[in-house]
C-alpha cells in the first residue's frame, strides 16, 4: 500500500506560524517531557512534526494529536534546536482549520491579518449602515433603546446570524469529521456509538478539563482564566441570541435582577479574560504567548472591545442619556457583530469547537474499533 506524500506540506505550515519544522532532528525530547504524551502511545508532539516533514497530509487529517496539545510551553523551553515544538502545533491548527473549511476563508483570515480586518470592517459598516437607514423613532426626552431599535427586529437579525453561523460551523465540522474518520470508513460505525460518545464532546466543550494536567507553574490558573472567559463568552451569545427579549428591556431593574447579574457576569469575565491573555502575550510571560499571529490579537482586542462597548453602552443608559446611549449601542453591535460572523465560523473561535470535537471522535474510532474485536476475538 502506497502513501501519497505532499513534499510542500512544511512550507504550507510555516504559512499559519509554523516556521521551525525543519530544525527539527526528532530527537524526542519534546514528547519525553510533555504530560500528555501518553495520550497518543507516546509518540505527541514527535508525531506531528514528523508528518509534516514528510508531508503526511492525509494521515496528519486523521489524527488527533493536533488538538491534544495546549501549548504550555515546556516543549519548546527544552527542544536543543529551539525548533519551538509548541508553536508548530499551534500552526497546525490553523492549518487544520483552514482545511476543513470549504469556503477557504479560515485559511484567508489566518494568512492575512488585512483581509480579517477588512472582513471585520465591511460586517462591521454594514450593521451600522443599517441602523441609520431602518432605525425606530428616536426619543430625546428618555432614553427608549427599544424604540430606537425594536427588539423583535434585533431578535430577528440575531435569529438569521445565529442561523448563519450554524451552517458553517456544522458544514465545516462535517467535513473535518469526514477527513478525520477516513471518508465512508465513518459510516461503518454504528449511530449508537456516535450517540453514547456526545458525552466526550460536552465534558470537553465546557470544562477543557485536560488543560489541568497540561505544564506546570501557572498551568491551573491559565486553564482556570480560559474557562472564565469561555462562560463570559457563551453567557452573552446566550443572552444575545436567545434571550434577547428578556435582556434587552427598557424597564428599570434594580442591581439584583437576573439578567442584570448575568450580564454583568458576562462582561466581568470577557473583560478579565481578554485583559489577562493581552498583557500575557505583550509581556511574552508564559511560553505559550511568546509567538503570537495577528489573528491571535485580532480575536482578543474585538471580544474586549465588545464586552467593553456593551458596559459603556449600560452605563449611559442607566445615566440617563439618550442621544449617548443609541450611539453607543450602534457602535456595540457594529464590534459584537463582525466578531461573530467572521471569528466563529472562520477564525480563533472555531479551536473551542475542533479541539473537543477531535476527543469526541477519537472516542467513536476507538468504541467503534472495540465494538468490531469484541466479536472477532469471541469467534476465534
């Protein structure tokens, strides 16, 4: 049986970040030290940067050894080549996401900082564009958001975007899976075992639990801020894109009302977690921010940007100011929205989505291929 090898693989990585894979001599030394490495049969990091140096593409689809990785660091402090192990996974993952995108605007925003912007720019304009053309009536004497911009038509534009970026998420989760499972090699497992193995999926989703055992020193509290900044962020497409009607509201709330508390809870969360990772990477104070791309910074300053536009939106709506408040909310969805429809879909979001995904079906491979022995070894 014959591989079929692409001679350019390491070329297209050093693409996404991924510039040192050929000082790497396999020596090792980054798999003996990594924690997790017995996860994959002791082979993670190694594996991965062996198949991109023979340009293993399809074989490199159908592991999950790219998303084992959460880049604490300690293989890139150690490597004698200083070919930053670390980074390479990093790389691969965007890569990967690329890959599974059929629009090939993953791989665009990740190779080039000005369209992601331009991207962010143009979603951004258009949200505002619509405000000014379809606004409600504009009530100067006090302050009416819900007139000025009717719920139930915000709900239906969050409706349609929700919509939206369902299709390309799933799309684009469909094909990875189709890739990572061998093409119709995944149909010959049974649909039970897809079902009984959801579990892995949400564990991982919310917890990203493996994180704990991931490097050293800091490695708890920085698990710990990511699952802050994670609730932060699903908190607010929650209230957002389905509870809209109860969270947007013009009646006066005292402090203690739920959604007034989620919210601030959600914007407490989003601020400290984009805050710490952005002094982390400027400061280059742990080795997974040492080496940062542009669609790193990107996705940061637009979540801190939203989390702090919708505080500041609240603050002059509670003071009272009309004219102030509608302003601030235009500016609000022109940043939450291109943040969504270009980050989710396209961009440093989608790693929350691929990396539990890649566990969950690692487990059906390995259920499944159980399931199949069982039988084998009964007959024999």
């Amino acid at each position: 049986m014959t591989a079929r090898v692409d001679p350019n693989l390491h070329r297209e990585i050093a693409r996404f970040g991924g510039h040192d894979v050929d000082l790497c001599m396999n020596c090792g030394n980054c798999t003996a030290i990594c924690p997790l490495s017995e996860e994959s049969g002791g082979s993670f990091p190694r594996r991965v940067i062996h198949l991109l140096q023979v340009g293993r593409t399809e074989k490199l689809m159908q592991t999950v050894d790219p998303w084992l990785c959460y880049y604490c660091g300690e293989c890139s402090e150690s490597c004698p080549r200083d070919a930053n192990p670390g980074e390479t996974m990093m790389a691969t993952r965007r890569y990967l996401t690329a890959r599974y995108d059929w629009t090939g605007l993953a791989g665009l925003f990740y190779r080039s900082a000005a369209a992601e912007i331009a991207a962010l720019a143009l979603v951004g304009l258009f949200v505002a564009a619509l405000f000014v053309l379809f606004h409600g009536p504009v009530i100067t004497g006090h302050v009416e958001l819900n007139t000025f911009a009717p719920v139930h038509w915000v709900e239906l534009g969050d409706l349609v975007m929700a919509a939206a970026l369902t299709f390309f998420l799933l799309t684009n989760a469909a094909r990875m899976a189709w890739m990572f499972m061998g093409g119709t090699e995944m149909f010959k497992i049974s649909p039970a075992v897809y079902l009984r193995q959801v579990p892995v999926f949400l564990s991982h989703f919310f917890t990203q639990k493996r994180w704990r055992r991931c490097g050293s020193g800091g490695s708890q509290k920085r698990w710990l801020t990511h699952v802050i900044l994670v609730s932060g962020y699903l908190s607010m497409l929650t209230l957002v894109l389905v509870l809209l009607r109860w969270f947007q509201t013009d009646r006066v709330y005292a402090v203690y009302n739920p959604q007034r508390l989620w919210g601030y809870y959600a914007t407490a969360a989003l601020l400290y977690g984009t805050v710490n990772f952005m002094v982390s990477r400027w400061r280059k104070a742990d080795p997974m921010h040492r080496f940062s791309e542009a669609s790193d910074w990107i996705f940061l300053v637009m979540l801190f940007l939203t989390a702090l536009t919708g505080i500041v939106m609240h603050a002059l709506r509670i003071a009272g100011l009309p004219m102030a408040t509608y302003i601030a909310y235009v500016i609000h969805l022109a940043i939450a929205v291109p943040m969504l429809v270009v980050e989710v879909p396209f961009g440093k979001w989608a790693h929350l989505f691929y990396r539990p995904l890649a566990l969950y079906l690692t487990s059906v491979k390995e259920a499944g291929a159980s399931r199949v022995k069982a039988p084998v070894e009964a007959a024999a």
